[in-house]
C-alpha cells in the first residue's frame, strides 16, 4: 500500500472513534445519585430516528434477577434486565433528546425525560426525570462492553 492511502485510512479510523465517542447510544452504567454507587446497565439505542433504552445488567448487590414488583399491568413481577425503560426520545437539534418518558422500575413510575451528553465529559450522560415541575438529574457513565 502506498503512504497517503495508509494515513488516509489512519484519519478516518482515528475519525470514526472521536465521532462515536460523542453519542448518546452505547451502554451506559447508570448511578444512584444519591449513593454514588452503579446500579445498572442500560443499552440506549436508536431506532427510527428516536431513542431507547433497556436494561441489560443490574449491577446493585443482591439485586441480581429483580422483577418489577411495585408494577402494574404488563410490567408486573417482569424482569427488570431487558425491560425497555427509555421510550421514543426525539432529537431536539441541540445534542438534547426529549419529547418522551423514562420508566423507573424500583419506583414502578414513569417520568417525562430529558436527555444529553454532559458538555465537558462526553463519557457521561446526564438523565433528567420530571413530574410537573419538579425534576431530577442522574449521571450515568460511559460502559465497555464484555
């Protein structure tokens, strides 16, 4: 192979990893915001041009295999793990997603939702719950896959 072929390829490579660093989808390690401590792994994916996101792991001790106790209708004595918590987020142009709802299973509610990278750390995302007027920010971590 010839050089500008071989460093082409090494700045679109180099390229690709900074822009897919920078999405809000991949697996995130979601945090209690008020013990600090995981509490699981949530996939957040797109599809259609909205987002969602499911559990994939619950990480809390002891917590292994939950269902959804506190739920009512479909959700109930579900599993928690692959349960579909975020719901058709939209775009909002401005590195923002709304529009939607994000389901609490510990709680057995659901909120309005907002979601966005965090601007000075794109491997934290900040996920923000309301209810009327009143809300709540958690920040979750970027997660490698196994």
């Amino acid at each position: 192979m010839n050089r500008p072929l071989i460093l082409a390829l090494g700045i679109f490579l180099c390229t690709l990893g900074v822009a897919s660093a920078q999405s809000c989808f991949g697996l995130w390690k979601t945090i209690d915001d008020r013990t600090g401590k995981p509490k699981a792994l949530v996939e957040i994916y797109e599809e259609n041009g909205r987002m969602y996101g499911r559990v994939e792991e619950i990480l809390e001790e002891g917590r292994e295999g939950a269902v959804c106790e506190n739920c009512e209708g479909e959700k109930k004595n579900k599993p928690i793990e692959g349960m579909q918590i975020i719901q058709g987020l939209e775009p909002d142009g401005e590195g923002e997603w709304s529009g939607s709802t994000i389901f609490d299973p510990e709680k057995a509610m659901t909120f309005r939702c907002k979601i966005w990278l965090d601007p000075e750390d794109p491997d934290k995302l900040k996920v923000r719950g309301y209810m009327a007027f009143l809300y709540r920010t958690q920040t979750w971590v970027r997660a490698e896959y196994n």
